[in-house]
C-alpha cells in the first residue's frame, strides 16, 4: 500500500509543473482549435439544412477519421516533450524510494495525462456543437443526411452506414475515445521507451515515426499510389486493418459482421498488450539509465 502511495506521489508532483507552464497551455489551445477546424464542417453543415445533431455527433464524425487520431494525437509530443519528467523534486524522490517505483510513477502520470487531453478533446468538440444539439440517444436527421447521402463524402465527413445501423451516438462515443485513448497511451509509452534507452531526441523521433508508420498504411493512399482494383483493395484493407496501429484506433476499420477487420476487442487487446510491453521493457531498461541533473535550478 505504501508503495502504490508513492507511485501516486509521484505522478501528482508532475501535475504540479502544469501550473502556467507555457508548453502544457499551447497543447491545449492549439488541441481545441483543431477540434474548432475539424468538427467545423459538422456544425456548419447542420446549420445550412437547418437540422439538429446529436450531441456527441461532431466527436463521432470527426474522429471516426485515422487522419483526425494522428492530428490530435501529434498533440501529446509537445505535452511530453520532457520525458522523462526530471525535474528539481527527482533527486528528492529517488533518495527515498526505487527506480521501479518512480518509474511507475511516470507511467501513470502519462495515463491520467493523456486521459485528460482526450476527455478535454471530447468535451471541447460537445461545447462547439452544443447550441444545435440534444443529448438524446439517437441519431440525427444529420446524421441520416450523412450516412445515407454523398454529402458526408463532399464535405470531408466520414459518416458510415455501418456506424447508424449498428450502434447508437454513446456507444460509438465510448469506443471511439477508448481506441483514440489507447492508441496515443501507446505512442506514449513507445516515446518513453525510447527516450530512457536513447534519450529526448529519440523518444520525439520514435513518436513520428510511429505516425508515418500508421499515416503511410492508409488503404485509400495505397490505392492512389498503386491504382489498385476492388478485389485488390480489399486484401489491403483487410491487411491494413490488422498490421496499422492508426487503422485499429480507427472505428470503422473494424469488423461488424461483415469482414475479416479486426473486431473492436482485438483491437483494445493488442493496445494493450503493446502497451504493457513498451512498458515492461523500459522497466529493464531503466537499470543502466543514468539520470543527469546538471542546470536544473535549484
């Protein structure tokens, strides 16, 4: 019990360096101002038909899309670029208690972290489309203009038929942010990982390379690139769908019944999985890191 004490205790004391810290301010500003760019086209859409959104719609539409996961996630860079968070209370800490224990200390502060950036995420894109919305369970006739029309697809929208038909607004809400909030756990700890084996520039490298990674197995960028038929583009899709980190985060690259994509639960537990690995390895890994605290202020 004690033990879980200090983890807590350590994860808190990093907390205190956001007060009116410059960098954790401009993650956010800059985090609700992508919400504004990219759930613009929702709102303005559902004001020109004069119709009414469900009021976690715009968060759907928005970040049903790999390309608005890797944008918001990107984010987290900038929110971690201290990694791995020495700062005048370290020294302190390590006096008292072990490696191990600080370093969970870290991972879980990087957990509550980044779950705040999403749930602000969320509530940011619920507060920009909340004077034309209700909180009903259920689709919107914007929703059905959408989904069933080509206007998703001429205004940037990705509103899926499979998304109406098989779930409702809250429950594609919960999956959404959980496959976003697993995803960029993932690059976080990857970032991690990597700056305690090699250092800050590598962890900030590791984290856009993972993105190029998922960025550059996009089905429909193979497509263009490769000019590949139907029956081709399926096999790529289905492969995509299990090897793209992006394409698990991705809600509609999943499995309703219909296809060989990987089903929602596979996707949380390869996540998972590769976040407990990322990890455990840097618990191995923090043996032989040495800790510098030159210039740091007294």
């Amino acid at each position: 019990m004690y033990k879980i004490k200090q983890i807590f205790l350590v994860a808190m004391y990093n907390f205190r360096g956001w007060h009116k810290n410059p960098r954790v301010i401009i993650t956010f500003a800059i985090a609700f101002i992508l919400c504004f760019l990219l759930s613009d086209n929702a709102v303005r859409f559902a004001t020109e038909k004069a119709t009414t959104m469900q009021i976690v719609e715009a968060f759907v539409w928005t970040f049903g899309d790999s390309t608005s996961i890797l944008l918001s996630s990107l984010l987290l860079v900038l929110l971690f670029a201290d990694m791995p968070f020495i700062n005048n209370g370290t020294p302190f800490y390590l006096m008292r208690i072990d490696r191990k224990t600080w370093l969970f200390g870290q991972g879980l502060y990087i957990a509550i972290a980044t779950l705040f950036y999403m749930i602000f995420i969320l509530l940011s894109t619920v507060f920009l489309c909340m004077r034309n919305s209700f909180i009903g369970n259920m689709w919107s006739e914007t929703a059905a203009i959408l989904g069933y029309s080509r206007a998703g697809q001429a205004i940037a929208l990705p509103a899926h038929v499979t998304t109406l038909e098989m779930s409702l607004p809250y429950q594609v809400m919960f999956s959404i942010f959980a496959l976003m909030l697993l995803y960029a756990l993932l690059m976080a700890f990857i970032m991690l990982f990597f700056n305690i084996v090699k250092g800050q520039l590598a962890g900030v490298l590791s984290a856009f390379i993972f993105s190029l990674y998922g960025f550059l197995l996009n089905p429909e960028l193979l497509r263009t690139l490769f000019q590949l038929r139907n029956t081709q583009m399926y096999r790529a899709n289905v492969a995509l769908g299990w090897i793209s980190p992006l394409n698990h985060a991705t809600y509609h690259m999943h499995n309703f019944g219909f296809d060989l994509l990987p089903r929602l639960w596979h996707s949380y537990a390869i996540f998972g999985g590769l976040i407990i690995v990322f990890f455990m390895l840097t618990l191995l890994s923090m043996k032989r890191y040495n800790f510098n605290f030159t210039g740091m202020e007294g």
